[in-house]
C-alpha cells in the first residue's frame, strides 16, 4: 500500500512540474489533449515548464540586458567588437566575425560539414588567443582579440573555447581533430547532455567561445519529455541565450534540419538566437555555402564560399569561378547572370534544355523558382512569340547555388530561347533584369555593381534593363563591356538575335 501511494505521488509531483500550453491562444492544460480546450485546434498543446517548478530568477529573466528607460536618441551607439574566427568566408557571412554574447544557430544536412568548420574555427580562435596574451597575462576576451578595450566581464572569464558534443564521444571528435591536422588542438571538449551540467561547466571553465553540438541532443531534468522535443529544445535553447547575455560568452548552437530543410524544433528558436546560418549545397559535391538568413550584427543572405577538402573545408577567394562552366566555345542554352548574395556580387550560369515532350510536357527547374519558371514561359510565348507549349524544359544554376531574386528572369529567358533555336549567345555575354507579365523588363538592385563585377571579370556584352544602365559619365568604370539597355523582353529578343 505503502509502494503504491509512493508510485501515485511521483506521478502527481512529475505532472505539476509541466504544462501544456496551446501555440495558436496560449490556453493551458495540466495533461496533454488533442484539443485545446480554449480555441477548439487540434494538435496545437506542447509541453512546457511550470513557472513554479523553475527558480523565479531565471523564469522571468530577460534575453537581454536590462536597462533605465532612456530615449532613443541620447544612446550612444557603439558599434560591437568582433573576434576574426580565422576563417575571412566564416567571417564574412557573421558580419566580421564572433561578437562577445552573441547566441549563432547553424543548421544544415547531415554531413555536409558543420562540425568540422566549427572545429576548426575553434582551434584557430585558440591559437590566436594564446599569441595574443603571455603566459602571466590574465585571459583576453574575444573583444581583446581586435586591439579593443576588455570589458570588466571578459577579464573575469577564464578564456578559451569549449566544445561541448552531445552526439560523439570525446575520441571520436579527436579523431576528426587528427584527419583535420589538428593534432596539437588545445580547444576543450566536454562529452555530455544534460543542461544543468553543462551550464555548470560554462560557469566553471568561464570560457570565451562555446559550441553546442547539438541543441537537439541536450536535455533539461526539469521536463520529462525526451531530448529534442519543442519543449526540450526551447528550453534549454533559452537558459543557454540567457547565460550568453549575462556572462559575455559567446555560444553556437548546432541545429537538426527537417527533411524538408528547415531548422528541426519551435520556430521561436530562430527568434531566440542574434544569427541563422544555413549550410546549403550537395553533400556529393565538394563545395558547401553558409548563407545568413538572421543577422543581428550583419547583412542578411550574406554567403560564405567552401571547398570540403582532405583537411577540412577552406575558404574560396573567387567564387563566380564555381558558378561558371568552362566552356571552351559557347554552348546554345547556356546565359550568364550577375546576382547579389548579400553585399557580394556572384556571375553564376543559368542553363536551359528545351527537347520535345509528349502530350504532358514537363518543366523542372533547379537552384531557381518552379513557380515563377511556368510563368516566364507563359510571358515567354505572349510577348517575344517563343512557344514551348510542347516542349520540356529544364533550367539548372551551376555550382548549386539557389537565386531567389527575380532578377534572373531575364537570364533564364535568355537561355530558353538560346536552347530552342540550337544557337548559342555570344562569347562573354551577360544579362540580368526582372520580367514583369506585361512583358516590361525592370529594373534589378545595385545594377552598377553587378556591371562592375561582369566587366571586371573580362565581360563584352550585356543586356541590362534601361533603368540599370550606367550614365555616359560613368562608361569609363566599364571599359570593354558593350551595354544594352532594354525596356521590353523583345527588345532584348531581337537584340541577341543581331549579335
């Protein structure tokens, strides 16, 4: 008897510490229900812990510093210091590098290079760490890293990076750490899963730079759902946002991705963090792209360049060679295009094939819009008189880079009717614009760059949209290019037929 009233009184307690509150109205419940008992959806209770069951001081403790009010324009706005990572792609696409408490989540495939780019930035920001400072100096802080002041915070942490791995074992991270050619690594690794000790362990060790790897795997004793539920990821995602911001180190989360390639667990966690990164890229490939997709400290859909190697991923200094095939003559259904990935201006190859279909013909695009490909056929056939009504037609961009920018429409066009005639566009050619249904070809962002970029790279021709073309004043910052304004997409039709 005694046993039972035991067994009923741990369930009772374990039942009190969670709730389960609905994501569409906020409505909880003390057990689990298909429908939510305030706005009748279904599906829509998670897990979540008690307000009471969590201490008051970390429940209701904000992400962010807390301040006086003030008014807005009597802040002084001083810019972040950054820590280079030693990595100038890596760099590039954090907006200059490690920003002291800031909370990075990188998300990608499954093996497709995560933990090997982040272990490698860790040694190196361990190296540079220890030539920065002596041996009887105390620890600099990732600000220090730059020649800026150390703040009060950063003199009290005990330096170093900490690489906390709760998918692999400490010896098979020092095995990757030996095809790497770190042999001599003196980044400390922490094997474990459980929240509680791993904020014990930051607080211990005090450490400049943290990686959790990975978010999914770690656990909170204070729930009893399993790892990597939205409870467990959001949770133990905010207490370790929370130590971020109040001790100075930076952390980086490692994230899951869903089959679909979006980042696994509840969407507040991308709110959560300062930056997104995304690795993208074919795994059977050997080049991989960071992309930002949230940058509190930098560009957004800035994108970093890499090469997966024997000894790790490294940077490319020139990525437009990726993007371009090199075609010793030109090749009918193939148009170049500049497009803007960030701040940084990219030439990559649109390609198009156009063959005989049968009575379903079938359109396949890759690396560009689906959606927006049947529409430029459509355009296509109305205002320049291409039918392919009855054809296949398959666009790909080389290198396995993804364009959502409209302003490929008129490249794609390009390539389609190139491939249709069986006649290639002329040697050094480019063109980029956005095609309206109308048949009106506008204006794309920051044309003048994306022509520097062309002519920079030994481009002759471009068709750009009117509104892109650069004045008679500034021709001089395009010597070599031959430039075609266009207002319309038959214009541009008949201009690459007189080429």
């Amino acid at each position: 008897m005694d046993i039972c009233r035991y067994i009923q009184y741990y369930y009772t307690m374990a039942k009190e510490k969670t709730v389960y509150t609905c994501t569409e109205c906020g409505a909880s419940s003390p057990k689990w229900l298909g429908k939510c008992p305030g706005c009748a959806a279904w599906n829509t209770l998670v897990e979540s812990v008690a307000e009471s069951a969590l201490p008051t001081k970390n429940r209701f403790a904000s992400l962010a510093k807390t301040a006086d009010v003030a008014v807005l324009s009597d802040i002084d706005a001083t810019d972040f210091h950054r820590t280079p990572t030693g990595h100038e792609e890596l760099d590039r696409v954090l907006g200059g590098g490690i920003v002291e408490g800031g909370v990075v989540l990188i998300g990608g495939d499954p093996g497709i290079g995560k933990s090997t780019l982040l272990l490698q930035a860790l040694d190196s920001l361990q190296r540079s760490g220890q030539k920065t400072h002596s041996a009887d100096e105390p620890p600099l802080g990732a600000n220090a890293l730059l020649g800026g002041s150390v703040p009060h915070a950063v003199g009290k942490r005990g330096g170093g990076c900490l690489y906390v791995t709760g998918e692999e074992s400490g010896a098979q991270v020092a095995l990757r750490s030996r095809r790497l050619g770190l042999d001599k690594s003196q980044v400390k690794v922490l094997a474990e899963i459980g929240l509680e000790k791993i904020l014990a362990t930051l607080e211990a060790q005090q450490p400049d730079i943290a990686v959790i790897d990975s978010i999914q795997t770690v656990y909170s004793d204070q729930l009893t759902s399993a790892p990597g539920s939205v409870a467990q990821v959001r949770e133990c995602a905010a207490h370790l946002t929370r130590y971020a911001k109040s001790s100075g180190t930076a952390i980086v989360l490692v994230g899951h991705v869903t089959k679909e390639g979006a980042l696994a667990g509840p969407r507040v966690l991308e709110h959560m963090v300062d930056t997104v990164l995304y690795f993208e890229g074919d795994t059977h490939s050997s080049f991989r792209l960071v992309r930002a997709i949230k940058n509190r400290f930098g560009a957004v859909n800035e994108i970093g360049v890499f090469a997966m190697t024997e000894r790790g991923l490294k940077g490319v200094s020139n990525p437009s060679a990726i993007f371009l095939s090199q075609h010793t003559e030109p090749v009918p259904g193939s148009c170049v295009m500049v497009t803007l990935e960030g701040t940084r201006p990219l030439l990559v190859e649109i390609q198009a094939l156009v063959d005989s279909g049968g009575p379903s013909p079938r359109r396949l695009s890759v690396g560009l819009d689906r959606d927006r490909l049947a529409m430029l056929l459509a355009v296509l056939h109305r205002h320049a008189g291409v039918a392919c009504m009855d054809q296949d037609v398959f666009v790909n961009a080389v290198g396995g880079v993804r364009i959502s920018e409209p302003a490929a429409d008129l490249a794609v066009m390009l390539a389609i009717s190139s491939s249709l005639r069986g006649k290639p566009l002329p040697k050094g050619f480019i063109a980029f614009g956005e095609v309206g249904l109308a048949g009106e070809v506008r204006p794309a962002p920051r044309g003048q760059e994306r022509l520097k970029e062309a002519a920079k790279l030994g481009f002759s021709v471009a068709i750009v949209p009117k509104a892109n073309a650069p004045k008679k004043s500034q021709m001089k910052d395009f010597e070599g290019l031959t430039i075609h304004a266009v207002d319309r997409i038959e214009e541009a039709m008949q201009i690459v037929r007189g080429l």
